[in-house]
C-alpha cells in the first residue's frame, strides 16, 4: 500500500489489486475554527469527523448502488476507517459539482442583491474548479469544452447525474425530517470513460437544516442512522 496524495480530510493510497484506498481523517473544512463545507481549507479537527464521515459515504453510496447509479464504491472499513474504491481519472485537475437547493453559502454571497437569503433554488447546479488558489472558481459549459475539461454531452450527462444523485439523498434525508440546502459531488472517468460517483458523501459535503437549525457533520450522522 504506498500513498499516492495527502488531501484536507482524507489520504489516499494504491493497493495491489489496482484499487484504491482513501482514509477518512478528522480534519474539516472551514475558516476561524468554524465549519463550512465551502471553504477550500482545513479550518478545525473534530475528533470523530472521520469515521462519521466515512458511515455516511457507505451508507450512500449502498443506496446509490441499489439505485445502478455509477459509483467508486467497493468496501469500507470502519474500525479503520478507511474506503476501498475503484480507480478513476478526474476531470481536468479536479472539479466539484454542486446542487443548491437554498440560496446560501457562495451562492447567496454572490447574488445576494437578487435573492433573498435562504430561497428556495430549483436544484440548482453549478460547477467549480477545485483551485485554493483562484478561490475555487466557477465554470460554464462553454469554457469546460474550450478549455479540453469536458464535452458539452458529459457536461449534460453530467447535470442530469447530480440531480438524480441529490434528489435521492434529499428525498433519504427528508424521512428523517432534514432538508438539504446544498450539497458537493465529485465525479470521475474509469478506465472505460465511464462517469463515476467518486470521493464521498458525508456531513462535510453538505448543508443540511432541521427546520431553522443548522445539523453539524457528527449530528447529522447520528440522526441519519438512527444512532
């Protein structure tokens, strides 16, 4: 097993057999020692955030399975936390795919004198460019083609994935009386050019209320899986 990139919140390492391993940490993403899955930075560590994290991505990616949508996921480890998954190429040097179903966070920070704070969004989806450095910064269908990332039929392929995979995340979370605000996903390429759900879908990822209270990562898995 070599390590192959240390990331934010988890490593990942090549096994033998030509998977993957990713192992969930503690670190999260956020700014002042507060939480916030739309910032591109580790802003604290909460001790438990990774096997959290990694019980709501098997959790998931099992339901997503049994819906046959593409997905990495192979097997999980809890005791060790850690995810094995098949190998996939990334677009360009790494993207995030994002359905907001509120008006907050980034969005409502950019278009806040058109919106009011907390509207209801029609599944919104956008794309960002995963770059610290630029601010991960949005991208359009048209600079997508002409930059080689993606082609305009990925591109919808693409937009319709995300919606399907977070209308059934939201409709799971709404059993349990939660509504998702927004949410990140990663995709990727297998060996084929087959599209993959790939990397996790957990707490960190998403924005999620129960009526007017925002759910942390830790709270959310407990109450997702009755804990």
């Amino acid at each position: 097993m070599d390590l192959i990139y240390k990331g934010k919140t988890k490593d990942i390492y090549s096994l033998e057999n030509g998977n993957i391993l990713m192992k969930f940490k503690d670190d999260v993403t956020g700014k002042d020692g507060v939480f916030d899955p739309g910032e591109n930075q580790v802003g604290l560590s909460i001790d438990g955030a990774g096997k959290a994290g990694l019980e709501l991505t098997e959790f998931f990616f099992e339901k997503l399975n049994k819906e046959n949508i593409p997905t990495h996921y192979v097997r999980s480890n809890l005791d060790e936390n850690t995810m094995e998954v098949k190998k996939a190429k990334v677009f360009g040097k790494g993207l995030e795919f994002i359905c907001r179903y509120k008006a907050v966070g980034s969005f409502y920070k950019r278009y806040g004198k058109y919106i009011e704070n907390g509207e209801d969004l029609d599944a919104f989806f956008e794309i960002t460019i995963k770059d610290d450095e630029a601010g991960d910064p949005t991208i359009n269908k048209d600079a997508l083609e002409i930059l080689g990332i993606m082609t305009p039929a990925q591109y919808d392929e693409l937009k319709n994935l995300t919606r399907e995979i977070c209308g059934i995340i939201k409709e799971i979370l709404k059993e349990k009386d939660l509504d998702l605000y927004d949410i990140k996903l990663e995709f990727g390429l297998d060996e084929n050019n087959n599209i993959l759900l790939i990397d996790e879908i957990s707490g960190g990822n998403m924005r999620v209320y129960k009526g007017k209270e925002y759910i942390e990562p830790l709270k959310l898995n407990k109450l997702v899986l009755n804990k």
